[in-house]
C-alpha cells in the first residue's frame, strides 16, 4: 500500500471548508454548515485511515480515552487559551465603555468553561458560543477524541470490507430515525450536541478504513490512475453536484423542515467527497491540489479559532475608524488576508519555542 504522510488533496478539501466558515461568518455565504460537517467527518476519517496504516492499538478504557483526547486537544489548546484570552480583553473593554464593568463574573464563568472545553453541553447560546465562539468545534471534537478509542478497536474486528458499508449505512438510517423524533426540538441538539455528532465522526472513521481497505500498492495505483482518470473526473463531478444540491436545499429550506438542515443534510455528501479526494485520482482533486490550498488546510486548525477573533477585532477597529459596519465582501477578504497572516507567525512562533524547548532538555 502507498504511504503517504499527508493526503494533499485533503488538505486542499480542509481549506475549502475552512474558507467555506469564513464566509459564513464574515455574512458572504451560508457555507459554515456545510464545512463544519466536512471538518467533523474528516477527522474520523483521518484518525481511523493513519491508526489502521500505522498498526496502532487502543484499549477502551475510561483512562483511555482521556489521555488520547487530552493529546489530541493539546496541539491546539495554546492557540485556543490565546484566542479566548483576545477575545475577553475586548469583551471587557465594550463593557468599560458602556459601563457594565459590574458583568465582569457572567464573563469569569464563560472563560472557565471555554478554558476547560465543557461549553458545547450547554444549550445555552450564550455559553455555548461564549468568547471565541467557534471554539465549540473543539469542545466538541473534545468528546470525539474520547471515544476513539473505543471505536477503533471495534472497526478493526470488521470481518470484511463491505462491513464498513454497511455500518455506514445503518448509522444514517439511524440518524434519520433520531433526527425525525427530535425535529421538533431545538437546534442544539442536532447540530452542536456533541453526542449527536458521533454521527458524523462515526461515518468518517468508517470511510477511513473503507479507503485503508480500498488502497493499493504504489505501482499499481500509478496505473490504475492512468486509466481511469476520466472515470474518476466524472465521480468528482458527481460529488461536487451532491455537495451544491445539499448547499442549495440548505439555503431554500422551507418552514417546517429546518431539522434536516444540519449534520444529517451534508452527511452523505460530505464522505463521498472525502472519500474521492483522498483517492485523488481524478483531473478536479489534482487540480485543487495545488500548494496554496494545501498550506492553508495545514494551518487551518490554527486558523479556524484564530479567523473568529481576527472578525471581531477587525469589526470593532473599522467601526471606530469609520463609523459604520463593513460590507460583506470587504469584510471577507480582510479577515482572510489578515487570518493566514496572523496563523502564519502564530505557527512560526508556536514552532520555534518547540524547538527552543527540545533543545533545552535535550542539551
């Protein structure tokens, strides 16, 4: 089986969603939902494909399970703690300037939870997006990390490929089922609670060893990729269009039908465009797969709970110097240039006091 570090046109597919929840955000495009799918399936898929390839082993444990999730959260707590920390010294600052300094515990108790990842099991909005509110991702992906551990081993008992089709396919019939009782309630619950979003995560590691099982030896594929390539274009094609279809009964949702709107409307055509640009074997993936997009999908970890604190820095700065609020678009290529920036030398620095700190213990 090929052996690649990195799957490229991956990384370019996680900086589209990336941009995709920027637009959202800055008021351009409804796209956020679509892209917080991709991120949540994509990190199933991930973990699953790199741990079959690599022989790892986990034991399901309690213990476990929170020792891979606290390694897993750690490479972007620091970035997280910095990001809401920004985020809390502006809040305090508009309450100085409309004198409610007096609200300083409610925004105490938000910096406790966010430091601690636990808001995203509150239904309240004010909580749950409290401070950098794209941070419930990672509160979120906290609790998906947990689990893992007991997933994994279970998909490694798979007796054969087609296993993984199946089990897909029981999870989002199951989730139909779920989301069709609860469509009367909130939306929290089917978008933010991070049990329901097991959904997501669970379909992805299913497509991640379906692909791990799918892979083939390097010379072979070489071939197999001179062959098909049209046939593969034409499968992109495909995926893309179920990707739009979805955006655009997303967008034209009619009264009384918003509870499919969330995980369970962009599940399907979130995996089938994982799976194919993972594969990447078609004339769309390799085009995309180009060195900016892959940059950006490198970073944007980092720059998705920097761009949150970048927008409302860059909001409150224009609208003292201006007096007025930003257009949409000028709004989103500003916070976009300013983002890879800033997540830019926040990698850079964040890499070189790794360094610094290897060194010293080393030395």
């Amino acid at each position: 089986m090929e052996k690649r570090e990195k799957l490229e046109a991956i990384q370019a597919l996680r900086a589209l969603a990336f941009i995709g929840i920027l637009c959202q955000h800055c008021s351009v495009a409804r796209l956020g939902t679509w892209g917080v799918s991709v991120f949540f399936v994509l990190s199933g898929f991930i973990l699953t494909f790199t741990s079959l390839r690599e022989g790892r082993q986990f034991s399901p444990g309690i213990r476990r399970g929170v020792l891979f999730s606290l390694f897993k959260i750690n490479k972007l707590y620091l970035t997280h703690v910095v990001t809401t920390s920004a985020v809390l010294v502006l809040t305090l600052y508009s309450m100085y300037v409309d004198g409610n300094l007096n609200q300083w515990p409610k925004q105490l108790f938000y910096l406790i939870v966010n430091l601690l990842l636990v808001q995203d099991w509150f239904r309240a909005e004010a909580i749950r997006c409290s401070l950098n509110g794209v941070a419930w991702y990672l509160s979120a992906m906290t609790f998906l990390y947990f689990i893992f551990p007991f997933i994994f081993p279970v998909i490694k008992k798979y007796k054969i490929h087609k296993s993984g089709v199946t089990v897909l396919s029981i999870t989002y019939i199951v989730q139909i089922i779920i989301t069709v009782l609860m469509r009367n309630t909130e939306s929290y619950f089917t978008y933010f609670f991070p049990v329901y979003r097991c959904f997501d995560f669970f379909s992805g590691c299913n497509m991640g060893y379906l692909f791990y099982c799918n892979s083939i030896s390097n010379a072979a594929m070489k071939v197999y990729n001179e062959e098909n390539t049209k046939k593969y274009t034409l499968f992109e094609v495909l995926g893309i269009i179920l990707v739009v279809v979805a955006i655009y009964v997303n967008w034209n949702i009619t009264k009384g039908l918003e509870w499919i709107n969330n995980s369970l409307l962009y599940l399907p055509s979130s995996c089938v465009v994982i799976y194919l640009f993972a594969c990447e074997k078609g004339m769309i993936t390799r085009f995309l797969r180009n060195k900016i997009l892959i940059d950006i999908g490198n970073i944007s970890g980092y720059a998705f709970l920097i761009h949150q604190t970048i927008l409302y820095y860059f909001q409150a700065v224009y609208y003292k110097i201006f007096d007025k609020y930003v257009e949409p678009i000028v709004q989103v290529i500003c916070v976009f240039f300013l983002t890879i920036v800033v997540t830019k030398a926040w990698v850079f620095v964040c890499a070189h006091f790794h360094c610094k700190t290897i060194h010293k213990v080393t030395s």
